[in-house]
C-alpha cells in the first residue's frame, strides 16, 4: 500500500511527529494536510481522504477498521498541560455546567469519565469552541486542549490538569492520540520520524515561541517531559482502562481489541 496522504493537528505537541515530514527526511514524500481541530484528522481517516492520521485515540473505536501505528503517541505520563478543565475560581465537586472544547473528541470522553466515575456526578453539558472567556460566560466550567490551553491565564482561571486526575485516581499514564490508518501495513516508520523531530526540539520551539508566550526552558520542558511521544507499560494500562471505563459509561458502543497495523522492521 502506497501512502500518498497523512494528517496532523496543527497544535505545538504534535510538532515533533510531523517535523520530519515537513523539514526532514521525509520532507516531499507525503502530502501533510493540518488542521488546529485533531478531530479533523479523525475525520480524514473515516472518510478516507488521508491513509494515515494521526487521531485521537477515542476514535480507533469509532473508526471502522482502523489499526494503531505502534510505539508512538501524543500522551503523558503524569501531568500534560494542555489539556484541562478551567473555572473562575471554583473547585470541580461543585461545577453544574460544562462547556467542552469541540476539537478533540478524547478529551470529552475523558472529562465525562472523571465525572462520572471518580468525582461521582455529571453536570450539564455543551459544546463550544475553545474560547475560555466566552465559554466561562454561560457555564461555570469549561474543557480547553492543545495550545489553547496550555496559554490559558492562570492568573484568570484555576485550571485542573486532565492527565493529573487521571494519574491520581488510576496510578496509569495516559494516551491522547496515536497515528492510525486502516491498512495491514504501513511503510512509513514513524517512530523514527519522532526521534528526528526530538532532535530538533530547537528549530520547532523557534516556529511557535512568537504564538506562544512562553520561554524557551517552559516549551522545551513541555515537549520534552510533559508530552510523552512514546508508550510504556503504564500508558499501555491508561489506554485500556480508558476503553473499559468509556463502554462502562455508555460512551462508546464496543470496546474492541487493539490492533496493529504492521510497521517497517
């Protein structure tokens, strides 16, 4: 199978995975198509439009025949970041309202998880797009991910850090996304265009530090030990427990297998 098409979100996590494919060795091979919104890529893939996505992970159970590209992934292990929920002020037991960031479809399912299962009770729920100042206005609670998030004011909004929650009341990391495509075999070797994207952490921090106002320490610790671009044992144990709760909760219809697709040796 010939891969002519691969999709990405555009947020500043996703760089070091696609870095190769827009500045490296596998510049000019595939055509990248990238989108602020990672649902999008999620959308490519189902309609097949692209070959090869890298999707939130909530989709591979949404996706009819999609296969995981192993080893690589968008997670963390403790504390990400990017991806939280925010209020004026007020503690999560006590939030009525939610407005959900529309653009990740994992971190819906996520937020109504640790509502329902570890925090006991479900508020009301509404989409919106990822604007926390006008998502504040109506609810008293709002889910916000990627760069978005990650800039959110701190001196403005109390902020609770998904992948935190997660890690307290499950002891496991987390896996937000993975490359997936719904080919036996893939002939891209990812993991290798993630190693080169890591080794040049410099040149991708100097393409987003002028939309993103932190410092050059504060990205580069972001992407280098708040991301997790590769899954171990307790990711692995996260991402099947995620599945367990999400058909628990009625989020998702099955929970299928895991399957891989197979990648260069």
């Amino acid at each position: 199978m010939k891969i002519k098409r691969i999709s990405a979100s555009s947020y500043s996590n996703t760089a070091p995975l696609i870095w190769s494919f827009l500045y490296g060795q596998n510049r000019g091979k595939y055509e990248v198509i990238l989108d602020t919104a990672p649902s999008r890529s999620a959308q490519l893939l189902s309609e097949n439009k692209v070959e090869v996505a890298l999707v939130p992970i909530i989709a591979f159970q949404q996706i009819e025949g999609a296969r995981l590209i192993p080893q690589v992934c968008i997670g963390s292990k403790e504390r990400v970041r990017s991806v939280c929920l925010v209020t004026k002020g007020a503690d999560l037991q006590n939030v009525k309202k939610v407005s959900l960031d529309v653009s990740s479809k994992t971190s819906v399912t996520l937020t109504k998880i640790i509502f329902r299962e570890f925090l006991g009770f479900e508020p009301e729920w509404e989409t919106a797009e990822p604007q926390p100042e006008k998502m504040l206005y109506e609810s008293d609670c709002a889910l916000i991910i990627g760069d978005p998030a990650l800039t959110t004011d701190e001196n403005k909004f109390r902020k609770f850090d998904l992948a935190e929650i997660w890690h307290k009341f499950t002891e496991t990391g987390f896996i937000f996304a993975m490359w997936m495509t719904k080919h036996k075999t893939c002939e891209i070797d990812f993991a290798k265009a993630r190693d080169e994207g890591l080794a040049h952490l410099d040149e991708i921090i100097s393409n987003y530090i002028a939309e993103i106002p932190l410092s050059v320490e504060e990205f580069r610790k972001y992407l280098s030990e708040n991301i997790a671009y590769s899954i171990d044992d307790s990711m692995q144990k996260g991402l099947q427990l995620y599945f367990e709760l999400a058909k628990k909760h009625k989020l998702i219809e099955k929970n299928k297998p895991l399957e891989f697709c197979d990648s260069p040796k």
